[in-house]
C-alpha cells in the first residue's frame, strides 16, 4: 500500500490563486521524498492537503489510503509535522510542550515523559528541557518542533524546511535523524526543502514543483535520464587541441560536455597523442542542482 498518494491533487486559494495544479504522486513508506521547489511553488499548501489542513479544490490526497479530507482524526495520529511556524507554548519548558502534546495524542503522562526525554536527548536539547520555550534560539525552537512532531511515533513525518535556522552541526543532526527514521524506523518522510545539497543526500526520491505544477518527479538517477542526460568531463591538463571544444575554469580546469564514458579515454588520448600533459581527469553527473535549474530554467545547461 502507498504511504502518500495525491491523485490529481488542486488548490486554488479563495483569492483566485492556483497554489497547486492536478498534482500526481505516489509514495512507498520508507522513502525520503524530497519536495523541491522555488518560493510559491506550492509546496506547504500541498503539505497542508495531505496532513487535512486545507480542503482540496480539486482531486484527493490520502496517507496509507485514508483520504485527509474525509477522516483527518485518523490521518493527524498517523503523521508528524514540522513546519516554520508551529503551535507551541512559550511558557511552557521544553519538557512540558513535549508532555502536552503527546497528552493531545493520547498518550499516558509517564509514556509522554519517557518519549519527550528521549528525543531531547536525540535532538541535544536535553540540558535546555526545563527552561521556558520563549528562552529558547530559532535552531533550539525548530529541533523542539521536530521532537514535537515524533512523539507519538508517526508513520509519516511532513518536514516543512525542518533545518531553517540550524546552525550546519545542528543542521547534519537533523538530517541524520531524517535518514535513521527512514532506514531503521521505515518512517516515510515528505521533506521540503530550498538546501539541495543536502537533499540529495538524505532523499530516495524527488518532486520538483514550480507554480503550482510537478515538472518532474523520480529517483535522482531517473531524472538525470528525464531532465538532464549527460555529463561533464573535467581535465587539468596542457597542451590541449584548441579543436576541443571546452570551457575552462577560473582554476584552469577544462570542462567538456559528454554524453558518454566512451568519450572519456578518447578525449585524454587525444590530448596525450599531441603532446600534451594530464595532471588530473574526473567526470562530474548531473547534481540535483543542475538538474533544479534546468528544470526551473534558472541555468541555460546542466554541468
Ligand atoms: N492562505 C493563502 N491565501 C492565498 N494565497 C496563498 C495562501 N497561502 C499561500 N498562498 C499562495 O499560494 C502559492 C503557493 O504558496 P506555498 O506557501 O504553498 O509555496 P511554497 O512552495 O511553500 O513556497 P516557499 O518556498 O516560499 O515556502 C503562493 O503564490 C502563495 O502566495
Ligand atoms: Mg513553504
């Protein structure tokens, strides 16, 4: 059974707006789906479809086949969500908001306690677990948001940006987190996300949106072959046939599209038969990077 599905999924906001056009995805649990996409794509709308925040205006979204319009009770006790803003009590410790939440989720007062110390201690906020929430720092605030969201131990966890504000140690935590809640715990996980890097990290599989639309969806590997087949040769070297035609670095460093290996040995023959020297040679696929810009038309090629 699907974890996520969105069947034709739409929003259009009172105001007119299409903040999400006929949207198709079907998610297996245990995958990291990374959700990418530039400012007003449509991202959280869609994240709020699928945890039963908004109503769809068109098409349907369910989590392990409950629809998240017609039984939300049944999709909030399956999911965690993180998003920028979340409801918590700034005068409240950190401690208290975890306990008050997992009460809201049914759980016993010593089972919230157990559970609420474990994730401060994963999210090393353990030492700040008795101070007031309004003392804590944007990057303590979001980890807590995070711990917030696991309490009740969710199938699904919908992270809304979880690492804006981190600092990169806090920043790595959280994504090994993501990645160990996937792998060891089968949590599937509906990231979205503007840090490609590490998104192609941590993710099995991407949804690229842009005004409302998915333009591509898949596994890195899938849309290298959809969106931005081949690669860049990069060779430091002299003597090189001015026939080749290249593009070099400010680092000197030669870049030459190629479309396959086979080009490789025969450029560096090529380069050695007339007399020149190769100091270092390596190809470079497509990143998730290029490939988002190529997508989203920001960048003329992939490189
Ligand atoms: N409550 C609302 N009423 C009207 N329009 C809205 C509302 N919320 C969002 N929108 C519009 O819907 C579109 C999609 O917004 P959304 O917040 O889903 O984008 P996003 O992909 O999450 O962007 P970001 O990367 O900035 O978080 C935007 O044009 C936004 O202005
Ligand atoms: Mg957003």
């Amino acid at each position: 059974m699907n974890a996520i599905t969105l069947i034709e999924l739409s929003k259009t906001y009172p105001g007119g707006k299409k903040a999400v056009d006929s949207v198709n995805i079907n998610l297996s649990p245990g995958e990291v789906f990374g959700f990418l996409g530039p400012n007003g794509a449509g991202k959280t709308t869609t994240v709020k479809l699928l945890g039963g925040m908004l109503r769809p205006t068109g098409g349907s979204c369910s989590i392990f086949a409950i629809d998240s319009v017609k039984e939300p009770e049944k999709v909030h006790a399956l999911c965690g969500v993180v998003t920028e803003h979340a409801q918590m009590y700034d005068s409240l410790t950190g401690i208290q908001n975890l306990m008050f939440y997992g009460s809201v989720y049914g759980l016993s007062s010593s089972e919230s306690q157990k559970r609420g110390l474990e994730l401060l201690n994963q999210l090393e906020l353990s030492e700040a677990k008795d101070q007031k929430l309004f003392s804590y720092s944007t990057g303590m605030r979001q980890r807590l948001s995070l711990a917030r969201s696991l309490i009740h131990q969710p199938k699904i966890l919908f992270l809304d940006e979880p690492t804006s504000g981190l600092d990169p140690e806090s920043a790595q935590n959280v994504h090994g987190m993501i990645r160990h809640l996937a792998k060891e715990k089968g949590i599937t996980v509906f990231l979205c996300t503007h840090q490609l890097r590490y998104a192609q990290e941590i993710c099995t599989r991407y949804g690229l949106m842009d005004k409302g639309r998915l333009l591509a969806e898949g596994t890195l590997d899938q849309l290298r072959t959809k969106v931005c087949s081949g690669a860049v040769m990069k060779i430091k070297a002299t003597g090189v046939p001015s026939d080749l035609s290249c593009h070099q670095t400010p680092e000197g460093v030669l870049e030459i599209p190629i479309q396959s290996e086979e080009e490789v040995p025969k450029t560096a023959r090529r380069i050695v038969e007339s007399g020149g020297n190769i100091y270092h040679i390596s190809t470079k696929l497509p990143s998730l990077e290029d490939i988002y810009f190529h997508l989203t038309n920001r960048k003329e090629n992939c490189r």
